[in-house]
C-alpha cells in the first residue's frame, strides 16, 4: 500500500495527471491475469495478448 500512496503522493504534486489511466489500465491488466491464471478462461485470455 505504500507504493500505491507514493504514486498518488507523486501525481498529485507534480501534476502528472495523465498518469491516471496509465496506473489504471496496468492495474487492470494485472488483475485479469491474476484473477484468470486458475480457471478454464486463462487459454482464452492469452490468445488476447
């Protein structure tokens, strides 16, 4: 959680408030892979990448 704060800390002073959907799309990503890494959906979701 410190680094979620680090980042936030980071675009909130520097103004870098393009880096929003950025940290948002790479979190998501992540997720998908994560969530999907167990299950009979995996085949599919790499054939996407």
């Amino acid at each position: 959680m410190e680094f979620l704060k680090d980042i936030w800390n980071l675009i909130k002073e520097r103004k870098k408030w393009w880096l929003i959907p950025a940290v948002i799309v790479l979190f998501l990503i992540g997720a998908l892979i994560f969530l999907s890494s167990g299950s009979a959906v995996a085949p599919f979701i790499y054939t996407v990448f």
